[in-house]
C-alpha cells in the first residue's frame, strides 16, 4: 500500500482542540490520550533521517525529545501491583530496551524497537500496554489492547510472560491462533478480554465470523514485525491495523528494519521513539560456530545422526515438514529419543512437543525454522 491509501485522520480531528500532556488536561492515564502529537497528513513528514545499515530503511529521528531512560523500575509511573509483581517475578533491573522505552511508551508515545529475542521486547511493551489498561474493563469481543504476533508458539510465550503481570492488575488475556478451536476463542472473547494476543490469520477469521471488533483496541503492538513480513501476513496486518482506534498508541518491535517494515512505520506511527539494541549484543554472538564438509547425503545423515545422539539436547534444523518427520523416524530407529515439530502438527501436538524437549523425555528436536 503506497501513502496516497494512508486513512486521513486529520479531517475528524480538526475540529478537536490539540491534546494536551496529561498533566496539563487531567486527561490520566487512558490510552490514546497523553503526550502524542497529531496523525494528520503531514504528521512526520519533514522529520530528518538518519544513516541505515545497508538493506535497512533509515531511522525515523524523534522530533519531540524522548523522555530519559531509566535504570531502575520503581523509576517509573506503573500500578504498584506491576512493581510487585515484577519483584516476585525476581526481574530487578530492565534491560536496556525497557530502561528506553518504557518512560515514553507509558506517556502514550509510539515506539519503534529494534531488538533480538531475548533483548527484553515482551516486557517493553507489557508493562506499557498492561499499566495503560489498568482499571478498564472491555465489552464482550471488544479488546482494549491487541498484540499481534505472527507464530502460535510466539502467542503462547507472549501469553504466559504478561499472565502474571495481567492478573495482578485484573486484566484478562485473550489468545487466538490458528491449530486450536476457534469455538473456544470466540467464547473467550465473548466473555470479554482487555488485552488480546493473536496471530493475523485466526484474527481476521474472528472478525470476519463477527466474534471481535478492533474498534475499542488504543494500544496496538507488532511484535516480531519483520517475521510478520517474511510470512506474508503484511496485507492482514495492514487491515487490521485499519480497523483500531486511529488515534491510539502503537508499538513495533523488529529484530530487522527492512523496507517492509518502513511501509508499516510511516502508515501508522507517529514521531515514534526509536530505540535500537546493538545487534552485536544478540544471544548469537554467544554461540561457538563449527561447519562440517561432507561427502554426499548418505555421509550427512550418518554425521547428523551422531550429532543427534551426543549427550544433551539437540536442536536440528531442516527445510522441509516432510524431511523433519523422516529424520525424526530415523532417529528413532537408530535409538535417539527424537520427535518432529513443524506446521503440519497440531498444535496440542506442539504442546506436547516442546514440554518433552524441556524435561528430557525428547533429546533431539528436528524442527523447521
């Protein structure tokens, strides 16, 4: 979608006076409202532009200063139940893309983050969008808060790491993927849910069946944008983005900035804060790297058999569903407690998968990536 299609929201707005920071016009903590500047048509426009890496849009520079990190979380303005919380939880320090962006994204302000997993993306959004939604309570299949995701493993791991910080605040968590009845999704809906976590695909069904509206959501979050794009979900992704409140909070985390990715930025962010994690600090750089030459394919399923049945947990990575289930049968056959997981398995199969990898029971997981 090129800009001439962008949705013009300065129209409904110019008969609005300006918004002001909250504690000029009293205007609390509601998402949506706060310290962000306007969508009109120019919004951004004119805002200089930083250097890029090579295959990377440039960085969008802040025009309204950023607020300063923080190093500490009693540093910032959350519920008192979020500090506890995360006191119990034992997460004492935020890592640095928390630390940068949660004084501006409790403020209301967009965020675009660039971060690897494990650089801390799930509670930089989190806290935010829970602490923002405190106090609120959702209609039935109208979500207040919406964090789309572009993998059902992603959703559950989402799902689980904001459950406690959720509870603690009295807000309920929807999640909605594709592989799991879309029965048991609807009814949760319908009973209603402050924050929602879905992948596009199982989201656009629900709306489409009429068991979610998007347009109570003030606080939208892409997390793992760019594998939303590899995906192909960026039409879905687009649409819904359409279907949420205009002038609400959105967040994007990205472990690469790639062209894609600027369509979404210069669409629906605005003067966003940036922050972007050295990519030299990612959990690879950890990693003892070793490649091994072979002679054909009957010499590569003997070495990957081997390596498969060292001692430990191993992780094999293959194209192809149809390879990951042979070789997992091989595997088996040769003694190795292996088992399969990939697209094609149901996803309480999945389930079950993974848990067992954990626990030992499984040693090798032949996975596609």
């Amino acid at each position: 979608m090129n800009r001439s299609e962008r949705p013009d929201r300065s129209a409904a707005r110019s008969a609005r006076p300006a918004r002001r920071r909250p504690a000029e016009s009293g205007a609390g903590n509601r998402p949506g409202s706060g310290t962000r500047p306007g969508r009109g048509a120019g919004a951004g426009k004119a805002s200089a532009r930083s250097a890029a890496p090579p295959q990377e849009f440039t960085l969008p520079e802040t025009v309204t200063p950023a607020l300063p990190a923080v190093t500490a979380f009693d540093e910032l303005d959350m519920p008192a139940a979020l500090l506890k919380t995360l006191a119990a939880q034992g997460v004492t320090e935020p890592f640095p893309i928390q630390g940068a962006t949660l004084p501006n994204s409790l403020a209301g302000r967009d965020i675009l983050g660039r971060g690897r997993t494990g650089s801390g993306k799930t509670l930089a959004f989190g806290l935010a969008l829970l602490a923002r939604t405190a106090g609120r309570r959702a209609e039935a299949r109208a979500p207040l808060a919406l964090v789309l995701v572009p993998t059902r493993e992603l959703a559950q791991q989402v799902t689980d790491a904001l459950a406690p910080y959720a509870t603690s605040t009295q807000l309920r968590i929807a999640t909605v993927v594709g592989g799991m009845s879309i029965t048991k999704q609807a009814g949760a809906l319908r009973r209603g849910a402050e924050v929602l976590v879905a992948t596009p695909g199982r989201l656009k069904d629900l709306i489409e069946r009429g068991d979610c509206a998007l347009g109570d959501v003030a606080i939208t979050v892409l997390d793992e944008a760019d594998q939303m794009a590899d995906m192909g979900f960026m039409p879905q992704v687009t649409a819904l983005l359409k279907q949420v409140e205009p002038d609400g909070q959105r967040m994007l985390f990205s472990a690469t900035l790639d062209k894609n990715i600027d369509r979404l930025v210069r669409m629906f962010l605005t003067d966003p804060v940036v922050h972007s994690v050295d990519p030299s600090a990612g959990a690879v750089t950890t990693m003892e790297h070793h490649v091994l030459h072979v002679l054909d394919e009957t010499d590569k399923k003997a070495v990957a058999t081997r390596i498969a049945a060292r001692d430990g947990r191993v992780i094999l990575f293959v194209d192809t569903k149809r390879t990951a289930d042979r070789f997992a049968k091989r595997l088996l056959a040769s003694g190795v407690r292996a088992a399969a997981l990939h697209g094609g398995r149901s996803q309480p199969q999945r389930n079950r998968t993974l848990p067992q990898f954990k626990n030992g029971q499984v040693t090798a997981l032949v996975a596609t990536n």
